[in-house]
C-alpha cells in the first residue's frame, strides 16, 4: 500500500514539472531596456511588426484665396463727372482696349473740349503774330522787343494746346470731336467681370479714395480670367518649401473631386506681426473659367524629405517628454529606442533620428511591453 502511494507521488510530481517549466518560459525576461521572450511565448500573437520604410514626400496644407491677376486688372473709375446716361457693356462681356464701357453727359467733359479748342485756336494766333513780328523785324519795321514778346506768347499759346489737347488725348478724344459725352473707355483688353454702375447714377473723380475700397467700389473690373493669382497664407516653418518656382496644388469645395496646380511667384520679405504668417503669392491657370475671384481654396504644398525614415503613428509612443519606439533586435527581443520625430500625415510618423530604414518596428503591443520594462 505505502509503494502504491510512494508511485502516485512519484508519477504527480512528474507531470507538474514542465508545466511550470512552460510558466516560466512564458514569462517575459527584461535586460535594460529590451524585453526578451521564447519564440514560442504565446505573448508574441498580440505584437505586430512592421518594417521601417523611407522618408515619404509629405504634403502641407495651407490655406489660400483666389484673386484676380492685377498685371491684367484694371479697375475703372470716370476722369470726369457727370451723369451715366448709358451702359454699353454687360458683365461678362469681352472688351477690347479703348472701347467705351459707359457714355457719361459730363459738364467737365465739354468744359475740356472748349478749352482745347481755345488753346488751338490761341496758338494759331500766336502763331501768325510771331511770323509777323518776323517779317517786321527783318525788314527794320519793328524793334526786337516786339519779336521777343511774340516769341513768348507763341511758346506760352503752344505748351496750353499742348497740355489740353494731350488730356483729352489720354481717353481717345480730340478737341475736334463732335459727341459732348464722354465715352468711358476700357483700358486693356480683357472681360468685363464686375460692374458697380447704373443709368441715371451721377459718378464723380473723386470716387476713387486710396486705401478706402469699404467706401467707394470702381465702375467697372476688366480683367483677363484666364490667369489669376492666388494668395497662400504661410507659416515659418514653409518657408524651405516656399521658393519662386515651386509647384503646389490645391482643391476647392466647389470642385472637390478636381486637383488645380499653381505656381509660386513670390514670397513676403516680412512676417504679418499680428497673424504671424507670411504671405505667398502664386500664378494659377484658369483657361476653363471654373476658378472664381474671393474663392478659399485649401492648399497642399509637397514636402520632399531628403534624411530620416517613415513608420507606423501607433508604432510611436510618449513617455514624459521623449518619444519612443520598440525595435526588433531578433524573434522575441525587443529593444526601446528614443526617436527623434517630425511631422505626421496619412498615419505615417516622419523619424529623424533613432531607427533606420530597413529595422522593424512595434505597432502593435508597446503599451504591454512598455509595462513589461517597468
């Protein structure tokens, strides 16, 4: 009886021994900041391990308006007042340089035609009155002080035609004319894309204020749609992607499905103290017309990364203020690395320092081996 039970001990103690072998082979081992565990430890089945890759090309976003190209703008305003007795172009309309916009009954108008006309008629006198003096003078009829004050009068008669006739010049209208109303002439050729104006309205020069658009609009915007230009609100830390030449895209919620390209032309020399950003200009095609002036438009500026490596986000964790990573030594072993990171997109983390490409990288699992070091 005592040997029966001497043999059930012996054949119990013989079945609990690798059980508690597999227990302690289980349990996962640490050795500074590395945990180390058996390859078959089922802890493993909860890790997941990704490779490191290459540092991808990251894209900024930034936020931009649409305006119009002011190389190809003009914003017309009447030299003269007067009453606007007729429009003669509709918003939208092409125009070509010189012709009229709107046909103004101007009291200024007609004031500057009969002066120009005085004038011409001034100097033509002036002008027979010093061949004159000419004449006298050769012939001793006449002392050279009367040919020197018809020299004078003829010099003074031409510079006022030359003055009036040379202002009327400037809006295509000659002291001949017979039209008392000014015709309001486009200045470039381009498209009529804004109109403040209508019949009956009584338009003056001053109209245009400097620096104060909230009070006074031009009569007409004729511009060339088919450029505009685009103003990006930048950061300090775009200015290395933000060189003249650049290329950037962007999208807008009007046409969400459609990818526009642009190109930088200039960058701010200041820095905006009160938003802290920087002002970036850029030149956008718009042949179709699709693209509209005071449009906000979301900016995606490309960022080539020419050091570093790209992992996983959740393969990256922070402990205080360091971030950190688990790397794969080998099967089972698994060391804590300190990374220096940059900026995230589309779930990948841009690592400036602390893993190289090729290593492979804990994504799933650094909680439990982040408790295990502890």
């Amino acid at each position: 009886m005592k040997a029966l039970k001497f043999s059930l001990i012996l054949v119990l103690l013989a079945g609990c021994s690798p059980k508690k072998e597999q227990v302690e082979e289980a349990v996962p081992q640490v050795a500074g900041d590395t945990v180390i565990m058996a390859t078959n430890a089922p802890q493993l089945a909860a890790l997941t391990v990704e490779p490191v890759e290459s540092a991808r090309t990251t894209s900024v976003p930034l936020t931009g308006r649409l305006v119009w190209d002011e190389d190809t703008t003009v914003r017309v305003f009447t030299p003269f007042a007067g009453i606007v007795r007729k429009l003669l172009v509709d918003v939208n309309q092409p125009v070509k340089r010189g012709a009229p916009l709107a046909e103004v009954q101007s009291g200024e108008f007609a004031q500057a035609i009969a002066e120009a006309r005085k004038a011409e008629s001034d100097f033509r006198r002036a002008e027979r009155n010093l061949n004159r003096a000419h004449e006298l003078f050769d012939h001793g009829a006449a002392p050279g002080k009367d040919l020197e004050s018809a020299e004078a009068d003829y010099g003074s008669a031409r510079a006022e035609m030359e003055r009036a006739t040379g202002r009327l010049a400037i809006y295509g209208v000659s002291a001949t004319s017979t039209n008392q109303d000014f015709l309001l002439p486009s200045p470039l050729d381009g498209v009529l894309v804004e109109r403040n104006v209508t019949p009956g309205q009584e338009v003056r020069p001053d109209q245009m204020l400097a620096n104060m658009p909230q009070y006074t609009l031009p009569l007409f915007v004729v511009t060339e749609p088919s450029r505009m230009w685009i103003q990006i609100d930048a950061t300090e830390a775009d200015l290395p992607n933000l060189q003249p030449g650049g290329v950037f895209t962007f999208t807008s919620r009007a046409f969400p499905e459609q990818v526009f390209t642009g190109r930088v032309d200039v960058v701010s020399a200041s820095i905006d103290p009160s938003t802290r950003t920087i002002k970036v200009r850029g030149t956008v095609d718009n042949e179709q017309r699709r693209l509209k002036a005071e449009m906000f438009v979301s900016v995606n500026l490309s960022r080539s990364q020419t050091s570093g490596a790209s992992v996983p986000a959740k393969a990256v964790y922070l402990k205080g203020e360091k971030h950190y990573v688990f790397v794969e030594e080998q099967p089972g072993r698994f060391a804590r690395k300190e990374v220096e990171v940059g900026s995230e997109q589309e779930g990948h983390v841009l690592v400036l320092a602390g893993v190289q490409r090729g290593q492979r990288v804990v994504t799933d699992g650094c909680i439990f081996l982040q408790q295990t070091l502890k």
